[in-house]
C-alpha cells in the first residue's frame, strides 16, 4: 500500500487538526474523505481541504476507496461508527472515550474479537508524548525500583461549560489511561474527593477535584484536576519510586530574562502542550496499518479506561471508596 486512503467522521475542530496534522506534517497517509451529518459544513470543510464529502459516514466507511477510518464526532456516537468500520474490516481510529458507557465498549470488543482481527485504536494521545515514554523507559530499566507513589497534576486555565462530571470522565481519563500504561496494571480502589472550590467555578462545578486511585499492587496514586487555575496549562506527573524519584520533563518553552524578572512560558491549552504526541500518535497508526498490525491503544483499553472513569464518578457522587470490578483481559487483547 503505498499511501492509507482515510475517511474522517466528524468535521468539528478536532477532525480539522487531524486532517491538517495528515495530510501537512505526515508521511504515508492522507485523508481523502470527510463525513458529518451537518452536510453544508461538511461540504465547506471539503472544499477547504479538497476532500470529497458523505453526509451518511456508514456511506463513505464502505467505500473501496477508504482504506481507514478516524471518528472524531461528538462521543454518544463513537460506538456508530466504530462498529461499522468493524462490519467493513476497516482500520479505525477513535478519540477518546471509545464510547461514553463500558456497555457500548464491550460490544466493539466483541465485535471486534468476532471479526478475528485487532481494527480499532484509541486515541490515548499520551502515551506518545515523548515525556511520558521517558518515564516509562526509567521505570522499566528497574535502576530506581519499584514504583511507591504518583503524585499527578492535571489544570486547564480555563473550562467555560465544564461540568461536575467532565473533571473525571474528560480530563482525568487520561490520567487513568497512562499511568495505568506507566505501571502496566490496573487499578483496584478509587476515590474522588472535594477541596475547597474556587471561585471561577461556572454554576453547580465543583472545581479542583482530587483522585486518589489504588493498584492492584498497592501503588497509591492522587490526581489533582483543576480547570480553571487562571494561569495556563500545566500537566505533571512525579513517581516516587524505592531509591529514586522520576518527573515528567516540562515543555521545552525558552526562558526569557526581561524586567528583572525570569519567565519560562508555560502552555494555554492541550493543543499546544502534546502536539508532538498527536504527531506520534497518528504516523504509528498510518505506518502500523499500512503494515497491517496495530500497536496502539487496544479497544480493551478504552473499554478498561470506562470502567475506571465510572467507577471514579461513583466514588465522587456517593464520596466513597469504590473497588474496581474488572473482568479478565480476553486472550485476543494479549496478542
């Protein structure tokens, strides 16, 4: 295959840097396609990309013409989607969540374990930054000893529309995937808890947030989410380990001496803060669907990240301790 013919479902903001991201930066793929049920936008967003557009994205998954599928639609239609390019044994490519509820999650892996063949992958963009995998490849060298203790920071500078719910279930899920991939287990407790609430919080939110999160073999993690902090966005990430303590490496932003004063910019938002990792991200998944074997982010990984989201959304409505009820990973995912 000499280049991946990609269909895009979802024309909103995200789907937009994705193309652009493709078919700009990228070697090997290039997204041919759009979809979106609004098909006037879809149609504007063809014509600024030349793409050719479907109203109807099952449509345009069954084309001979597309070769992989990315979804980057609003997330109660992930599953849709996902389960089509299933049907078309078409590579897919979902952002996060896989789908909102584990139910949903659980019937993409079973549809994908009934096709006989590993087609979708998450969008779990940081286990890609390449921050994360120096972390990763210090704790695996085994020099500084087992993992004790993480301590986590998660802060937007600001979250106009944010909701209660939204810390955990959209923030803090990329916490619960790659520490989970850091540590390679899982997680056997949860706890959601409140501080004192700032007062930029919009409505009923409650904002910070803090997980406190238990594996299996007793690692105890916290997590500060905290939206709106007014100054940018900040991701850390400190692992405290027997004879040593690991630390996320902060964006390589230039210091400025000006005013009697040093300043080291920190990022605004997400997009800024892991654009390498979404470079990363997606040349893998072109490369490893061109060579026909998915390395990234598993359907059981989306389906494990629900679970947990949920269960930590329950622990914060009741304000208890929830153990994890997780099933066996089925052998198709250990392959």
């Amino acid at each position: 295959m000499k280049q991946l013919r990609i269909g895009l479902v979802g024309t909103g903001a995200i789907g937009r840097t994705h193309i652009e991201r493709i078919n700009q930066k990228l070697q090997g793929g290039r997204v041919i396609a759009c979809a979106d049920v609004n098909l006037d936008f879809c149609k504007t967003v063809a014509k600024n990309y030349e793409l050719h557009a479907y109203k109807c994205g099952e449509d345009m998954i069954a084309s001979n013409d597309i070769d992989a599928v990315i979804v980057t639609t609003l997330d109660p239609f992930h599953e849709q989607y996902v389960m089509a390019a299933i049907q078309y044994g078409k590579y897919v490519f979902c952002e996060k969540p896989l789908a909102p509820e584990p139910e949903a999650c659980k019937r993409i892996i079973e549809a994908e374990i009934a096709g006989g063949k590993h087609l979708v992958q998450v969008g779990f963009m940081r286990r890609y930054d390449p921050g994360y995998c120096q972390l990763k490849q210090l704790i695996e060298s085994g020099k500084y000893g087992l993992p004790l203790m993480l301590h986590c920071v998660h802060r937007n500078y600001d979250a106009p529309g944010f909701t209660t719910p939204m810390s955990v279930e959209n923030s803090m899920i990329h916490e619960i995937d790659v520490l989970r991939w850091l540590l390679n287990e899982n997680y056997a407790t949860v706890e959601v808890v409140f501080p004192k609430s700032t007062r930029h919080a919009e409505g009923d939110l409650r904002d910070p947030q803090i997980m406190y999160l238990t594996t299996e073999s007793g690692v105890r993690i916290d997590v500060e989410s905290f939206v709106n902090c007014r100054y940018g966005y900040d991701i850390k990430c400190e692992i405290v380990c027997e004879e040593g303590s690991l630390n996320l490496p902060e964006p390589p932003n230039a210091m400025v001496r000006t005013n009697n004063s040093r300043i080291t910019r920190i990022c605004h938002d997400w997009s800024e803060r892991f654009v390498d990792a979404y470079n990363i991200e997606f040349q893998e998944w072109i490369n490893s669907c061109k060579n026909g074997h998915l390395t990234g982010p598993s359907a059981w990984d989306g389906y494990v990240g629900q679970v947990t989201a949920k269960a930590a959304s329950k622990a914060r409505d009741t304000q208890s301790i929830v153990r994890m009820n997780l099933e066996s990973m089925p052998d198709f995912y250990k392959k």
